[in-house]
C-alpha cells in the first residue's frame, strides 16, 4: 500500500508539474526555480541563503545557482539581514510577488488535489500531516 500511494504522490506531482508548464514557461522559471520561488512566502520574514538550502534540500552552492537566477530574472534581491552584514537574505521583488502569485494560482487551481472537495481536502490535509510529523527518533537526532 505504502508503495501504491508513493506512486500516487508522484503521479500528481508530475501531473501538477504538466498542468503549469505554461505558467513557468511565461515566467521563465525551471522546476528548481519555481521551487525556490515558491519557499520565498511574502508573508513571511525573507529567509536567508543558508534557511533555503534547508527548505530546498540542496547544497548552499545551489542556493547561490537559483538566487543568482530569481535575481537575473528580477524576481528576488539579496540583501544584508537584519542585525549580521555577513548574512544575506533572499527578498521578492514586487516582479517576484506577481510570479509566484501566477505560479502559486497556477499550480493550486490545475493540480488534482482540486477536484477534491473542501472537506475531503481537509481530510487528506490531516493524514499528511500525521504521516509528516517528526518521529521521536528524528526528534532526538535534532534536540539530542
């Protein structure tokens, strides 16, 4: 079963990725690009170079690849964080809000998982975030 659902969430995934393909052509953004465009929430504070390697799962040198890219494109700016010159951070332009509103809306609206009704969303909402949540042997290798 564990097996057939993977395979499902792959399916989707790939699905969700044909489905916006048009969105990230205009937008000029490759699958990574839009990854990195989409962890950069303007509601949130800007997250540094080091903070997006973790959300992206890659090495720092990738981060700098796609931040040097978001930036050519005119989405993100880097500037000094808050209170440590030596950190930069990753800022949306207001170009980059527009693209990751289109990318966003995109990829929420043509994705599978909206032929779900609301109630069965939330309900496969509470599945995934018990399947996600941290074991207590990932808990005691981040808190010793």
């Amino acid at each position: 079963m564990t097996y057939q659902l993977l395979r499902l969430v792959h399916a989707m995934d790939d699905a969700t990725d044909a489905a916006i393909q048009d969105v990230l052509t205009e937008l000029n953004l490759t699958h990574p690009l839009a990854d990195a465009l989409w962890q950069l929430d303007p509601a949130a504070p800007a997250p540094s170079m080091r903070q997006m390697a973790v959300r992206l799962r890659c090495d720092p040198s990738t981060v700098t690849f796609l931040a040097d890219r978001l930036h050519q494109l005119s989405y993100v700016t880097r500037t000094a964080a808050t209170g440590d010159r030596r950190t930069k951070v990753l800022e949306l332009t207001d170009q980059g809000r527009e693209a990751r509103r289109r990318l966003v809306e995109a990829a929420t609206t043509r994705t599978p998982l909206a032929r779900l009704t609301a109630a069965e969303q939330r309900r496969l909402h509470t599945l995934m975030t018990r399947a996600m949540a941290p074991s207590a042997t990932e808990e005691e290798k981040r808190y010793g």
